[in-house]
C-alpha cells in the first residue's frame, strides 16, 4: 500500500471514458456498458468519501490522423466516435451528479487511449492533477477494461502510483480482449479486485 508521510493513503477513483459514443447506441459500442455506466456512477455516490479525489477522462477528438477510419480494423483504427462537441462525447447521463474534480480530455489530435494522455481545462495532465492533490493510489473504472482503462492503469503503474482496475466496474470489448487485458495489467502489477472487495 502507497501511503504518504502521515501514513493516510490518498487514492483517486479514475472514471474513464464513461461516455454514451462507447454504451449501446454509440458510435463505437460494446454490449453492457451502459449498464457499467450506472454501475460506476452508483459505485461513486456511495464512496465518494472514500477518495481524495474522483476524476473522468472523456475521449474529445478532433482530428486523431488514423485513429479514425473507413475501413477500420479495430485494432489500430476505428469509426469515429468521442467526436468533440457532440452529445456522445460528454459524460453519460448517470454521471449528471458525479461533480468530478477534475475533468480531463483526451486524443485531440492522437490516438489518447490513456488517461495520461489527456489534459483538463487548466492544461494540467492526469500526472500533474494527481500530484497535486497529493494520490499515491488510484482505482481505474470506465470504458472499456481492453483499452482505455487498461492503459491508464498501465500508465498509473509507470508514474509510481499503486493502481487497482475495479473489474466490476468496467467491461471489455470481447471476453477474449479482457483476457489479455487482464495478463498485461497483472504482469504490470495492479490489482484487480472487484468493488465489493476494496
């Protein structure tokens, strides 16, 4: 466990990309994950006290170069979808109650799987937001557990942070993609732990 020089752990809860382009009816979709939606926004009204601070990231893209694709082969490439500006980029309704410290948005001009690779409104990165509000630890939740929650978590363990991907409170893209999802984050070293556990 990461605990500062008081000894009190200061863990954030990481909301990725919970957002309506990537729940049912989205322009990239996966089955069950407007249900995740609801999930994570239940999960953080009943802990909130539990975190030093809660922050969402939110794909905002606007010109991603190869990201976005005619014909894509969803590995590398993909439909457009987080459009910035539109509806389905903004935070999935369930969040509506959320107040988010700190709201970061990513893959302007990139891919942006990672919440690290985001900024908010202030221009601060995840990195600098977490720092400043002193986390040794962060729980990684959202959309989708294959991709971008994994590389944010992935990117957490590589900044120093101890992280944890609550695997209830995310989904992936195919059970096959989670598999493998779930080696890499393992391998990295963070946790995963079901909600009901932490």
């Amino acid at each position: 466990m990461s605990l500062t020089e008081s000894g009190i752990e200061r863990r954030a809860l990481v909301v990725v990309d919970v957002q309506p382009t990537f729940c049912e009816g989205g322009e990239l979709a996966t089955e069950g994950a407007n249900e995740i939606a609801h999930r994570v926004a239940a999960y953080a009204a009943a802990h909130r006290d539990r975190y030093t601070t809660v922050v969402t990231t939110q794909d905002w893209h606007i010109d991603p170069g190869e990201h976005f694709s005619e014909n894509p082969d969803f590995v590398d490439s993909w439909p457009p979808h987080g459009i910035a500006g539109s509806p389905n980029a903004e935070l999935h309704p369930a969040l509506a109650d959320l107040s988010p410290d700190a709201r970061l948005k990513k893959g302007q001009y990139s891919h942006g799987y990672s919440g690290f690779d985001g900024a908010d409104e202030h221009g601060r990165s995840l990195a600098t937001v977490l720092s400043d509000a002193g986390v040794t630890a962060v729980d990684v939740v959202g959309l989708v557990e294959s991709h971008c929650v994994k590389h944010t978590a992935l990117d957490a363990r590589r900044a120093g942070l101890h992280a944890r991907v609550l695997t209830d409170l995310t989904i992936p893209v195919s059970a096959a993609q989670g598999e493998v999802a779930e080696k890499e984050l393992t391998a990295a070293g963070v946790e995963l732990r079901d909600s009901s556990a932490v």
